[in-house]
C-alpha cells in the first residue's frame, strides 16, 4: 500500500494560506489585516470622535418637543360651482396636503409670531439679561445653537443681522422648529414644533393649530360672502334671459299663422289639392292622347275620318243627314251626268250641291278636331293652375315650419334658463344658509407643556459618532492602504514591479537607536529577527565560485543603492559587512558624501577617508581608513571633500583605490549617495560588479524604485536584486504574505523558505572584465 507524500511545514503554511485566501472570507480577512495594522489609527479616531460626541453632548442646549394634532378641512376651490358649500363631496389626500404646507407657511407663522408677541418677549428678554458673557460663554452658546436641531429660541432671535428684524428671524426660527405631518391616510394631521422653553413649545404648536382654524373660518366667510354675490348678480342676469325667452316664444306663436290658417289647416288643403292635380295630370294625358290619335288618322285618311272616330252607327244624327245628303248628291250627280250630259246646268247645280253638302262635312269633321285640341289646352292650363297653387301652399308650410322650428328651440333654450335661474337661486339660498363657524377642522389634541427633553437623545448621539467614527476609520484605512499598496512590500510586489530576473534578497527588520546599535546587534547576535535577516541577505550575496573553482573568487565590489534619502541603505551596508566579516576579508568604501554615516555606525573615530585618498593627503588606502576590532571589518570613511561634489566620482584615483582593494579583500561594499537625489551616484555605480537595490518598506513608491533600476542598468551594472528595509515586523505579521505567516507562527526558518531564491545574475561576486 502506497503512503501519502510527507507534507513539509512550508508546504502546508501554503496551503493554509490557499484555503484562508479562498471564498469570501479573503475580503473579511484582509479588512481585519488593516485594522490590525492600523490599530493606532482606530484608537486615535475613536478617541476623536468619542470626544466629539461628549462635547457635543455637554454643549447642545436642551430642545423640548410639543405634539398637537389637528382635523385639516379641505380647501374649497370655488363655493359657487363645486357642492363643497353643502360638504356632499369626498376629501382628496392631494387637498389634506395642500392644508398642511398652509399650516407651515411664511405668512401663516407671521401671523403666529405677531399674535403671541413673540418679537417683543424676545427684545425684553434681552434688555433684562444679565451682564454682558465672556467671549467664551458667548462661543460656547452659539456653538450649541449650531450643533442643536432647529427650535424657536427668545434669546438667540435677538440679534444685529442688517436688514433683518427680529420678526423676521422668529420666522425664519418658527417655520424651521415647526414640522406639520399628515397621519396615516386620514385628514387628521401632527404638529410638532421644538423650542428652548417647554411652555414656549407647547404655547406656539397650540397657536399654530388655532391659526390655522381661525384662519379657515375666515377663508370659508370670505368665499360665502364672494360665492353670495356673484350667485345673486349671475341669477338676475339669469332672470332677465328667462324673460327674454319668453317674449321671444309669444312673438313665434302669434307668426304660426298665414291668411287666417295655421299648419295643420294648410298641409290638409296641400293634401287635397295633390290629388285634384293628380286627376288634371291624367285628364291632360287622357286628351293628348286622344288629339294624337285624332291627328295621326287624319293623316293617314283625311279629315273627314274624324266624322266615324268614337262614332257609333246611329250615334250622330247630324253626321248622319249629312252623310245622306252627300250620298244622294253623289247619286244625283251621276244620274244627271248620265241623262243630262256634263253641261247641263242641273248637273252643275247638283254639283254645286253636293260640294257644299261635303264642305259642311268637312267643317264638322275639323270642329271635332278643334274640340279635341281645346280639351288639351284646358287640361294643361288647370294642371299648372293647381301646381302653382301647391308651391304657394308649400312656401307658407315651409315659413310656418320655420317658425315652428324656431319656437321649439326658444322654448328650449327658456328651459334650460329657467332651470339654470332655479339652481342658482337654490344654491344662493344655501350659500345665505351656510353656518360659518362650521369649517370641517377643529383641534383634536392640543398640545401639552413637555415634561422632558427630545433631545439630544444619548444612544442616537453615540450611534452616530459610533457610526461616523467607522467610516472615518474605515475611509482613513482605505486611503492607508491605497497609497501603501503602490509601495513595495512583499516579495509578491517586487515581482510583479520589477522584470523576472531581478531577485527579491530579503526583508530586514527596523532597528532604532544609534547609528552603532546595528553592527553591535550583528555582532551580539540579537535581537534575533534582525540578525536572522541580514544572515540570510549575506547567504544570498555570497561571493560566487568560478565554474570548476574550490575557493570563492576574490575581490568582489558591490554597491548598495537606494532611491532616496532615508531608505535604510547604510545600516544595510554596515550590517551585511560585519556579518560578512566573520570568514572573508571585507571592506567599507563609504562613499557617500552627503551623509558620512559608516563612521558612526563601526564608531571608529576620525580618519582621513576615502576624501583624503582622492585629494593626495594619504597614499596608503590603509592609512586613509581604520579597522574595526569588533567585527574585523576595514572601514573607509567618506572624509572631508573640500572640491566639487562631481570632481569626487570622476577622480582617476577612485578606480585605482577599488582595483588596489580587490587585492587585498574578498568582499568591497561602496556606501553611495541615493540615485535620484545625487548625480554622482550613476558613476559610483558604474565601478561596481553589482549592485543591491534598497527600498524602504511601505514607503519607497514603486515607480521609483523602477527608474532606479533603469538608472542602474543604463550605467552597465548588474543588479544583485532588491531587499525591502526599515520593516515593521509587527505591521508586516498582519499581511498575507508567505514570510508573514510565517512570522505570525514564530517560525522563522519557514519565513526563510517562504523567499524563494533565484539564480544570482551574472558578474555579482566577481571582477570586472
């Protein structure tokens, strides 16, 4: 059977870390981190706001809150067209609104301010006060009033503002102190005003109240009074149209008649006459067509075929002589045309005869003819006689319609007036009959003098300085934060700021105290975080062994660089030399002149230094320096440049010290100046094998300590990595590095293996080609 990997403590605080980091705990975690590193801050501004809140609570005045509660009437908008004189309508919540901003109103507090005499109880109180108050007494009142809720305040109404009177700033004070709601969804509305004076509270609510009721009183008499006369001045009005009307309708009536008939009389007479024209219509047909039928057989047989039309045999005895006649002179004639011959003066006799016997039919044949031609034209002219008579009797029905049309719509229109005259006269003599005092309010609850202060409330003072100083807090931490978190800190941050080559050395703790104190905490071994720490930066700085070599290279330079001032370079440089010192042969060239600090830090008195060297006062580097008994570390003092700063870093002499100290030492250290602070400081830097980037932990900004290592790699030099200085360990527990879980368990060997170690870059331990 197969046994599980060991796991080694560095793996488990990993995954530790892992499981903690993971979820929504990691928020909450690292909201506790903060405040744990920020503890001083937290007391600090709970101390603060603490304080705030008791002084508040001894300076604010007390404020005496009255209640009364009132029934709001709605307001009438127009008592002359609405039901509201009678109250039959409903109240609207929009209307019970209105009446409340009425009750808070600017002139409705003035009339309040001037019924009470608020203004001239104010200027007495202030003529009887007593002696004039320190200015503090006085400072100490007007930050109550400022730091108090608003009230109605005598004493602080009084006072010399220009062009404000003290009505004016009671008003101001009233309408502020004064908060008038509605309860629920009823018309029943709270008043709640606050002052100085309990009385004085319970005093202005109550007079709020009952102006706001003698106030609609006044209202509902005024609107009664205007609704009156204007219902009194429209019914006259109305009045006079109805008389108008009626006149208007006798007029119409007597004008429905024309010619002593009315309309009935002259439709029955147009019925009548219809029908008589209806008849003549036909009759004139009847004898068109008899007269065509006449005219057409003459043309086909002569006029003498009229004599045997619609003629029956024996029917027309005078026809009938003539007809004989006419045949017998037919006869006559051809008996004497035959005996008598056609010259005989008898035959010309019976001729003579028989012509005028059948002139005389022709005559009555064409009598006939005109006969029927006379039916015609008698047909015709009674025809239009009647039809003329018919428009006649129409163009009087149609004016009588007219007329009647026009007497329906003036009786319409007397209706409506007389109906609209009796509403008004109606509503006019409800309006006369309204009771006035009746207003549809009146005070429920009047208010009462309060027997304790509404404020200030104790536990909702504290809650909100409680409240306030946690966001005061948390706002201060967060920024904290911010700005850290564009610092370096951690391994992680050095990492992602910098390329992937650059090693993170380490962090070394913040030891405070004299410049000496570090060397003398190397070389007593304690305390033991520092002396763990600048242990492990030496390990990971060791001289590198040449490929196949037993023994280190010897002679290495190494420069310590920081960005800025202050940075924790120096006590680096003197702590990793005295803990070098202890197998190799180590060197201090401190050459920064700005800050001469290796020479207080080995405590090794005054030598000429690396100054005299340059400026030829000393030709030994032995005799320019002095060793260190304690730590056996040779140190070289900055000394005393008396020539320009830039002369001092381009001396030919410099190259020649550092090429004569390989020589005799395994290790050289070169103390300089902060990069981007002295301009010498890129040649410094150019004479090393490597360099050391130092950043101050939670300080140094990482866009600096970036154009540093730009500045450093322009001048050919590579960089051994970058250690993080000055740490507060305890501030650095809280975070959730590897290092500083570690730390937090006490384990330091862990918080040694949580630094993962990089290959070191090429040149650092050994000489320059």
């Amino acid at each position: 059977m197969n046994r599980l990997p060991a796991v080694d403590a560095s793996m488990a605080l990993l995954m530790d870390d892992a499981v903690r980091q993971s979820g929504p705990a990691q928020a909450i975690d690292q909201l506790l981190r903060a405040a744990r590193r920020e503890w001083k801050m937290l007391l600090l501004i709970s101390g603060l706001t603490a304080a705030v809140a008791g002084a508040y609570l001894q300076l604010a005045e007390p404020r005496y809150t009255a209640e009364a509660i009132i029934m709001a009437a709605p307001r009438q908008s127009d008592i002359a067209n609405t039901d509201a004189v009678s109250r039959t309508g409903e109240t609207q919540l929009p209307d019970v609104e209105g009446e409340l901003q009425i009750m808070n109103s600017p002139a409705s507090l003035s009339r309040v301010v001037q019924e009470l005499g608020l203004a001239r109880r104010a200027e007495r109180l202030a003529a009887a006060g007593d002696a004039p108050q320190d200015r503090l007494a006085a400072f100490t009142a007007t930050l109550s009033r400022r730091v108090s809720p608003a009230a109605l305040d005598l004493d602080a109404a009084v006072g010399n503002e220009a062009g404000r009177s003290t009505e004016d700033r009671l008003v101001d004070q009233l309408g502020s102190a004064v908060q008038v709601t509605p309860i629920g969804r009823s018309t029943l509305a709270r008043i709640r005003l606050s002052a100085a004076d309990p009385a004085l509270a319970a005093e202005a609510a109550n007079a709020v109240a009952e102006n706001y009721l003698a106030n609609r009183v006044r209202g509902r008499q005024e609107a009664a009074e205007r609704a009156a006369e204007w219902l009194q001045r429209r019914a006259q009005e109305l009045r006079a149209h109805v008389l108008e009307a009626d006149q208007r309708m006798a007029a119409l009536r007597l004008a429905l008649q024309a010619d002593g008939r009315d309309l009935p009389q002259i439709n029955a007479e147009m019925a009548g006459l219809g029908e008589r024209i209806l008849q003549a219509r036909v009759e004139k047909e009847r004898a068109t067509n008899r007269l065509a039928s006449a005219e057409a057989l003459v043309q086909r047989t002569g006029i003498l075929s009229l004599l045997d039309w619609e003629t029956a045999a024996g029917g027309d005895r005078h026809i009938d002589r003539l007809r004989t006649t006419a045949a017998e002179a037919n006869q006559e004639v051809g008996r004497l045309s035959i005996e008598l011959g056609s010259e005989s003066l008898a035959l010309r006799r019976a001729q003579a005869q028989r012509r005028v016997t059948q002139g005389q039919m022709e005559a009555e044949a064409r009598a006939r003819l005109a006969a029927l031609q006379a039916d015609v034209a008698a047909a015709t002219t009674l025809s239009g006689a009647l039809e003329g008579r018919l428009q006649a009797l129409r163009r009087q029905a149609n004016d009588l319609t007219v007329r009647q049309t026009q007497l329906e719509a003036a009786q319409l229109e007397g209706n409506a007036n007389r109906a609209v005259y009796e509403t008004f006269l109606s509503r006019l003599r409800t309006t006369e009959q309204v009771g006035f005092n009746d207003t549809d309010g009146w005070l429920v609850s009047p208010a009462t003098v309060p027997a304790r202060p509404t404020w200030p409330q104790v536990p909702l003072v504290l809650a909100a300085a409680f409240i306030a100083g946690l966001g005061l807090c948390m706002t201060a931490i967060g920024f904290r934060e911010f700005r850290k978190s564009r610092t370096l800190r951690s391994q992680d941050d050095v990492t992602r700021q910098f390329a992937a080559s650059v090693r993170y050395l380490g962090h070394i703790p913040e030891l405070r105290g004299r410049p000496d104190r570090a060397v003398k905490a190397i070389l007593a071994g304690k305390p033991r975080d520092f002396v763990e720490a600048v242990l492990g930066l030496q390990d990971k700085l060791g001289p590198a062994r040449a490929e196949g070599a037993e023994v280190p290279r010897r002679g290495s330079v190494i420069a310590i660089i920081s960005a800025l001032p202050q940075e924790g370079k120096s006590t680096t440089l003197a702590c990793l030399a005295a803990a070098a010192a202890a197998g190799q042969r180590v060197v201090v060239v401190d050459c920064d002149l700005h800050s001469s600090w290796q020479q207080g830090a080995f405590d090794i008195g005054a030598c000429p230094g690396v100054a005299g060297y340059l400026a030829g006062r000393v030709d030994n580097p032995r005799d320019a320096g002095r060793l260190h008994e304690a730590s056996g570390v040779f140190v070289l003092p900055a000394g005393r440049w008396e020539a320009q700063l830039h002369a001092f870093s381009r001396s030919p002499r410099l190259p020649a010290l550092l090429c004569q100290l390989r020589s005799e030492f395994d290790l050289i250290l070169i103390d300089t100046p902060p990069l981007l602070v002295a301009s010498d400081a890129r040649a410094l830097c150019g004479l090393a094998d490597a360099a050391v980037l130092v950043a101050r932990w939670g300080r140094t900004p990482a866009a600096l300590a970036r154009h540093t290592q730009q500045q450093i790699q322009e001048t050919g030099t590579a960089l051994a990595g970058v250690v993080l200085t000055r740490v507060d360990m305890a501030r650095f527990a809280t975070f959730d590095f590897p290092a500083a879980g570690a730390i937090r368990r006490g384990r330091p060997a862990l918080a040694a293996a949580a630094t993962q170690q990089l290959p070191a870059p090429a040149g650092i331990g050994g000489q320059r080609a």
